[in-house]
C-alpha cells in the first residue's frame, strides 16, 4: 500500500520537502551525514515502492532542488 508520504515523493517539492525534513532528522542521530546520503536513502526507498529512480543522480536532484 502506497502511504501519504509515499504520495508526497511524486511532487518536486514533496520529495524536496522530505529530503530536507529527513537531513534534519538524521542529523539529530549522526552530524556527520550528507547530502548525498540522505538523498540516496530516500531515492532507494522510491525506487523500491515505484519500480524506477525519481532523478537519475544526485547532481539532477540538487539542480532541480536549487531551481
């Protein structure tokens, strides 16, 4: 079943809005996690609920997210 949050990762700014709510998050646990971590982590969780890859690296999602 495909939860709300799931749903927010279908927008640009709902997967952006997650991205920075999960680094702030994580950051919490371990100060020294990245960027490109937490947007790893995130983008394998997509890809396991929707079968594909919501960008195809980090630089794509960075230059969408700084747009």
């Amino acid at each position: 079943m495909i939860s709300a949050r799931h749903i927010r990762m279908l927008t640009k700014q709902g997967f952006i809005g997650l991205f920075w709510e999960e680094l702030a998050r994580m950051r919490k646990v371990d100060a020294t996690i990245t960027h490109e971590q937490v947007y790893e982590i995130l983008e394998g969780e997509y890809q396991q609920i929707f079968g594909l890859r919501r960008y195809a690296s980090f630089r794509s999602f960075r230059d969408n997210r700084d747009r």
